[in-house]
C-alpha cells in the first residue's frame, strides 16, 4: 500500500483532519514559504499527532546543527532537506532521512546517503508535476516519494507509473492557497481505496 505525505501543515485543525483521514506521513515546512511554521509552533501541533504518524520537517540547505535542533525541539521522525546537500549532512542523524530531488530536463538521480529520496518537479511547492518520463527508478536503490503537483484527480496515475514508495502533496490540497479539509479526505481516500477501482 503506498503511503501518503500531508505536508506544509499550518493548523491544529489541519493537523487533525490529515491524522483522522489516515495520512503516514505529516510534514513541517521551516524553509522560507508561505507555509512556513517556526519550531515552537510546529511542537504545538505535533502534539495532536499520534506517535505511528511520521512527523517530517522540510529544510532548504540547512547546516546539520539546524537539523538536530528541529528534531529535538519538535520530536521529528524524519528529516526532509531541499537545496545542496554535503554528503555529511545525513551522517549521525537520530532519526530517518529524505532528500527532495527536482527533476528538470535530465532526470538526474544523485548518490544520497539519505534513507528515502523524494522526486519534486523543477520548482518545489508550486503545484506543477515534472515530466514523469525523465525520471528513471529501476535502479534505485532507496524507497522514493514521489512529489510535485499531485492531486486527487492525477495521484493514481502517479502510482500505477512508479509503483513508489510514497506520495507528497500540499499545493494539491489546498483552495486558495490554505489547506481543504476535503480535499486532504479525498487524496487519501483515493491513495488508500481508489487505485483498483481507477485500473
């Protein structure tokens, strides 16, 4: 069963819905972006979230101390890092690891110490979709997201082409640029219920 990533949460009540709905993965943006949350408010909502959710933070570049700070104020499972990445970066981490990779012309699949990596398209949090034929994961050898502007009425097509381990939305549940309670239901409903019925 794929697994699916909430993220980009900003309220309580969003927090709660995505948790209700039977999301796996529940993500914190601290990257500059009008998601952003700040460690103190994200360890508030991270206490509506029970401990078999997965709580992610999202970081542009950050410097390692950055990370252990995040993990520890917040209680973060993983760790999701945009941006260049020095291969140290992951070494040492007390919890697991993801690294976004934006898939633009090349398709270009770096070497990562990172547990999972997490295909985005070219310009993260915009809502669009990369061109799925550029990306090629026979070969990889870690468990991938797959990410860049998902949404209920595409997310089953992502699946049956790249069979990933997981699936990444924000922009896709939101409604004028604040997250949809419904369309966060129906994402996961459709990830979760709807792929044999899509075939």
């Amino acid at each position: 069963m794929t697994k699916v990533k909430i993220c980009g949460l900003s309220t309580k009540e969003a927090v709660k819905t995505a948790v209700s709905a039977g999301a796996d993965y529940i993500g914190f943006v601290f990257a500059p972006s009008k998601r952003q949350v700040t460690l103190e408010q994200a360890a508030e909502l991270a206490k509506f979230i029970p401990s078999y959710i997965q709580k992610v933070g999202v970081f542009v570049s950050p410097s390692q101390a950055e990370l252990l700070e995040a993990v520890d104020k917040v209680g973060l499972d993983f760790v999701q890092v945009h941006g260049k990445v020095v291969d140290k970066l992951f070494e040492n981490l007390p919890c697991g690891s993801i690294q976004a990779v934006q898939i633009d012309e090349g398709g270009h699949v770096p070497n990562s110490q990172a547990d999972y990596l997490l295909f985005d398209a070219p310009v993260a949090g915009s809502g669009q979709t990369f061109d799925w034929g550029q990306l090629d994961t026979t070969e990889l050898a870690q468990p991938f997201f797959i990410a860049g502007g998902l949404n209920e009425d595409n997310v089953a097509r992502a699946i049956q082409h790249f069979s990933p381990f997981a699936v990444d939305v924000s922009s896709g549940v939101e409604t004028d640029g604040q997250k949809d309670h419904e369309k966060i239901r129906r994402f996961i409903e459709r990830v979760k219920h709807g792929i044999s019925r899509t075939k």
